[in-house]
C-alpha cells in the first residue's frame, strides 16, 4: 500500500497558517501548502475517482474537487486571506458549483468530518426537496433514519425556525421541512484522514449516505 495522502504535516501547516493567516507568512511557507496540502490532495482525488465510479458514475472527481485555499473577503467582515482548512467536494456533474448533491471530505486539526448531502440548495432547489419529502415520506425515513445512516451521520445545517411558507406547520415531518440544508456530517479522527487506505475507508463511508444522496438527486431531478 502507498504511504499516506496526508500527513501530520498536513495538519501541522494547517495550524500554522491559522495563527499565521497573512500574505506575507504564506509566500514565505507557499511550498509546505504545495508540498503538504495541494498536492496530496490532488494525488488523493485522482486515487478516489475509481471508488467514487463504485457509488455513483454522476459524481466528479477533479483538481476542481478541492476547494480554493483563498477566502473571498469581499463580503466579510473577516478579512484574513487564508482558510485554515482544506475541503474537498465531489459534486454532482450536473452542477456547477458546491450548492448541490454531492460528498465532501474536510480535513481541519481537531474538526475533520465527512458529509453527504446539499448544502444552500437555491429557493426552487429548496422547495422541490421539501416537496418531495411531503410527496415521499417513506423513502425519506428510510434514507435518514436508516440505522447505517444515523449510527454515523447527523442531519446538520441551518433551518427556519417556522413552518416554511406553503407547508403545513402540523405536518409530521415538518423539522425537516425546515431544514435550509440536507447534508449529512460525520465526524472523524485525524487518523482517519492520515490513513493510507484513505480513499477505500471513505469509500464506505460515503457509502452509508448514498440513500440519501439519492434521495435529493431525485428531488432535484438529476440522475444518480
């Protein structure tokens, strides 16, 4: 078996750059993140292309899987330049960007989880999920209430705090009516992100959300 993706290494630049986050350290450390982080996780994407074809042929694999490690300030009050973690999201390929189905891997020292899901969908992305929840619920239960789902996965992201509008308030799924993303998260230990046999491991994991990838595949009307 090949040595490990990532690294101790890996991590350690992470936390680095967390207490270091300007231009300045990170054009003086450029070739620890080049070393340690872009291109490990490049050789890791390409590695898991073929396992991610075992979970569905409609998800992509790319250097474009692993996100910038520039924030976009323009709209923050946080003006550091730098995200202190790095994530890597195997998109649906009829999307052009992150918001929607997919499977993620984030690799942050003592924060690294797996997810599986839609996070932000747009409005009508957004309320044909919630119609199909209502239009479905059997297939909804039984993809995140699954016991291989839910002994590894939590439903986590933002919600309304009330019914959203058109939904009855009394319906008996109305918690995840008001969900405002359907991503599952797992979290994992630095371990399993270090692990040589990274790309299979993640491979079953992913493998305990793709009923409800599926799931919003099929509300948002894109094949899985």
């Amino acid at each position: 078996m090949a040595g490990a993706y990532f690294t101790r290494a890996t991590l350690q630049f992470l936390r680095d750059l967390k207490t270091n986050n300007d231009r300045a350290w990170f054009a003086e450390h450029r070739q620890r993140y080049e070393r340690h982080l872009k291109e490990p996780a490049l050789r890791f994407i390409e590695a898991f292309a073929p396992e991610l074809r075992t979970l569905s042929p409609h998800f992509m694999a790319t250097p474009r899987s692993l996100f910038r490690i520039y924030r976009d300030t323009r709209f923050s009050r946080d003006k550091s330049p730098y995200k202190t973690a790095a994530g890597i999201h195997f998109r649906h390929d009829s999307a052009a960007n992150a918001h929607a189905p997919g499977f993620y891997v984030h690799i942050e020292p003592g924060a690294c989880f797996v997810g599986v899901g839609i996070w932000h969908p747009d409005a009508p992305a957004l309320r044909q999920i919630r119609e199909h929840i209502v239009d479905d619920p059997k297939t909804w239960k039984k993809a995140s209430r699954n016991a291989a789902f839910t002994g590894h996965y939590q439903l986590e992201g933002d919600a309304l705090k009330r019914a959203p509008k058109g939904f009855d308030s009394d319906h008996p799924l109305i918690d995840d009516l008001r969900r405002k993303d359907f991503i599952g998260v797992q979290r994992v230990p630095q371990s399993f992100i270090t692990n040589p046999g990274l790309p299979r491991e993640l491979a079953d994991t992913f493998q305990r959300g793709v009923p409800l990838v599926r799931f919003l595949c099929d509300a948002v009307g894109v094949a899985f």
